[in-house]
C-alpha cells in the first residue's frame, strides 16, 4: 500500500507575469504540481519564465476565451487556480478601455464558469460548492480616490481608471460566485509590489533601469510624470506566499495585503539615485504626457487582518526593495551577454 499524500495541483493565469514565476517558484518549493495557462501560439514570455523555472507545466488558453479554459480546468484538474491574468498596466487601460473589461473584468467570470462548469456546480447554491478553491487578483487601484486612510477589507471602493473598473467588477463577480454557489473564492486586494523583475513599464522598475542606465553612462536623463503620487510598495516575493496563505483557510474570505507605510515617487526616486551615488535633480525631467486623466493619489494598506488570521508579514522593507532592485538593474545592464527579449525601455510610457 502506498504511503504517498497526493501532491496539491495549482493552476495559475499570468504565469509569465512577475507574480506568476514568483508564485510557481513559492508553490514547487511547497511541494505543488503547478500548472501555468499560456495564451498565445508561440509567447515570447515563455522562454523568460524557463529562465527563471523549468518545472511549471504548461497548458495554453487566454482569458478572453471561455471554451480554453473549459477545456485547462479539465485537462489539469487543479485544486486551486490562481487568476493572476489581466491587463496590468493602468495607462493602458485609458487606451485600450474594452479590451482590459475583457481581459481583466470578464476574464474572472470566465475562469469562475470554466471552475462551476468543470466541477458540475448548479444554477443555485451548492454546499460544499465543489472542491476548487479561486484567487482572484484584486487591486488597491479599486480604492482610487479614497474614501479614508489606511485602506482595509471594509473601505469602499472609488476606481480612477477603466483597469480599477475592471478590477472591481472582477472583485465583485467573485464575491457573488461565493455567495450564490458556496465556491471557495477569494480576493486578495494587494497594494503595489515591486521586484527585479517587474515589467519596464512600471515606475519602480522605471526608476532602477534609469538609475542604471545614468549610472553606467548610457543615458543622461529619466523623464517621469507625477512625483507627488504615494503608494505602499511592498516586495513581490512576499506578497505571493500570502496568496496561499489565502486558499488554506477553513473559510474564503477576502484580505488586504500591504505593508501600512506609503511614500511618494519623488521619495522614491530620490533613494533610487542616492542608491547609485547620483543626484536625481540631474537627471529627472518632468514630463506632462505621462501623468494621468485620473490619478490615484494616495493608497497605503492596513494588512491587519492578514497579519492576525494568516500570520502574514511583509519581509522586505522600501528601503531594502529599492537597493534590491537597483543593484540588480546595475547588474543586468552592465553584463555584456544581457538578455535581448527583455524590453528594458519604453520611450512612450
Ligand atoms: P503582469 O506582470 O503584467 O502579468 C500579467 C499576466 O497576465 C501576464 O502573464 C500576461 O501574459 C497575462 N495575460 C494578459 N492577457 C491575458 C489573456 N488575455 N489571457 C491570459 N493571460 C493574459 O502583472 P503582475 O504584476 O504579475 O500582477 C499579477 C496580477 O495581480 C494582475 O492581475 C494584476 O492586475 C494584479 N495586481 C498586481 C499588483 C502589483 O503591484 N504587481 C497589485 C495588485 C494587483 P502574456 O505573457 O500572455 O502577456
Ligand atoms: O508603477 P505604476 O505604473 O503603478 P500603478 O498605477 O500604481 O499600478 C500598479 O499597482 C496597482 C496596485 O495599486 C496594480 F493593480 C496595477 O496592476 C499596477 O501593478 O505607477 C505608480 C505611480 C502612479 O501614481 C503614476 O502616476 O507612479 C506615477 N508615475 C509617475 N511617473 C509614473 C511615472 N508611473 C509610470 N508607470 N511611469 C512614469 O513615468
């Protein structure tokens, strides 16, 4: 007779995104079988992802098709699916407002269904509600313009942009699929979370590739738009291990997950460059074509609930995430064999 517990299998959406890799790397080190949706017939991203773990199985689907992610949910019959998925950048989502409803709104009903569909859940509520368990990717952006500070479980929601819409459309229909069929579904509302490897866009990363960049003296000078902006930048390892955290409790509840300090870009900026023993005033333009229609302008978490029922913690402080970050861009850039299908700039963001 075999003594074998059975590994717990974890299906992730936005696999090839920066919470994606870290979460498969928490969840192989727990011992999970971890499955990444792919979409796309041939994702650059992929060969990214390898770089960092070889043993995440791959299964191809898109958020923006029902049917695919039928078809993921039965092929892996995983017990918990994390919908990391979406369309992450808010600037774009000015740009591109339905498709981000899609991707980012509609694409958690569409992975709630594939999950009620595979698991043979009724049109009313189920108890027991099948066997499994959903993270959604909820947002700090869905507080917006906030109603007081710092934001916790109960503060209502203000969204500023069409991806702050879109995310709390996703936030809702997930509370409603818990509600109406008992499913183990939950939100984590996660402030900003930042890491070496943070998509280019993003104005953590933004900063430490500009450092870098001034640094080694391959460019003069970084242009930003608002520097007044504040948010709770936590470390992305950190925060994925509480996604986790989430899905092994007794009941499915929806938790806050943020480090309570907040800081504003210029601190930010400032430190990136003290950092590399550079004066920001230098260097930094200001830009006015990369400020906002609708800014967020203050978000700062109260991870209590996190800390008193899951016993999460953030671990790595702001001051140690911007040193992390810049030495590692410092690095990266002064390697002669650097990665060529990393995108390390943007002229337009
Ligand atoms: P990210 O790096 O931008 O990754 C986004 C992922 O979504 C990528 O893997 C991308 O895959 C995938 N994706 C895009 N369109 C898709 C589609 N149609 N079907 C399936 N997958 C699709 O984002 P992140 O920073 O890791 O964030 C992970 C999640 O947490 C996102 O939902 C984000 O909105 C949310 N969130 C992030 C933060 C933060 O500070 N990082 C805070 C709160 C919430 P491709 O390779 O195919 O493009
Ligand atoms: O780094 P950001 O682009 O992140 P933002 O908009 O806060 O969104 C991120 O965090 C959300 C959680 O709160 C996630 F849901 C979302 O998916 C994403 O991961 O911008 C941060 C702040 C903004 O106030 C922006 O106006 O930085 C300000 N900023 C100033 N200059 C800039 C720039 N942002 C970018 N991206 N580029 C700039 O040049």
């Amino acid at each position: 007779m075999s003594l074998e517990v059975p590994l717990t299998t974890a299906l992730i959406t936005g696999i090839t995104g920066q919470d994606g890799s870290y979460l498969a790397e928490h969840l192989l080190e727990q011992g999970y079988e971890v499955w990444g949706l792919v979409r796309g017939q041939a994702n650059p991203h992929v060969s990214r992802l390898r770089k960092h773990i070889g043993d995440v199985r791959l299964v191809h689907g898109d958020l923006l098709d029902q049917g695919s992610l039928i078809s993921a949910v039965e092929k892996v019959r995983p017990d918990e699916v994390y919908n990391l998925g979406a369309i992450s950048f808010v600037p774009m989502s000015w740009q591109q407002a339905e498709i981000t409803a899609e991707v980012t709104g509609m694409g958690v009903l569409r992975m709630l269904e594939a999950i009620r569909v595979v698991s043979g859940i009724g049109g009313s509520r189920t108890p027991g509600g099948g066997q499994i368990r959903f993270y959604q990717a909820s947002s700090s952006e869905m507080f917006g313009q906030v109603r007081e500070t710092p934001q916790n479980e109960r503060t209502p929601f203000h969204p500023r942009s069409p991806y702050g819409v879109a995310k709390t459309y996703g936030h809702f229909i997930t509370q409603n699929y818990r509600e109406s069929y008992g499913m183990f579904a939950v939100s984590g509302i996660l402030f900003n979370h930042e890491s070496p490897r943070r998509g280019a866009e993003f104005v953590t990363r933004k900063i430490s590739l500009g450092v870098a960049r001034i640094r080694l003296g391959l460019a003069r000078e970084l242009r930003l738009g608002n520097l007044e902006a504040r948010r709770d930048w936590g470390y992305a390892g950190d925060y994925v291990t509480a996604m986790r955290l989430m899905l092994a409790q007794d009941t499915p509840e929806d938790y806050v997950i943020g480090t309570g300090r907040t800081q504003s870009v210029r601190e930010l900026v400032e430190l990136a460059f003290s950092t590399a023993g550079l004066d920001w005033r230098d260097h930094v333009v200001g830009d006015p074509g990369l400020t906002r229609p609708a800014e967020v302008d203050l978000l700062c978490g109260d991870p209590k609930k996190a800390r008193d029922q899951l016993g999460w913690e953030p671990g790595v402080s702001f001051e140690e995430l911007v040193a992390m970050m810049v030495e590692s861009d410092l690095a990266l850039l002064s390697r002669s064999d650097r990665p060529e299908d990393e995108p390390l700039s943007f002229d337009h963001w």
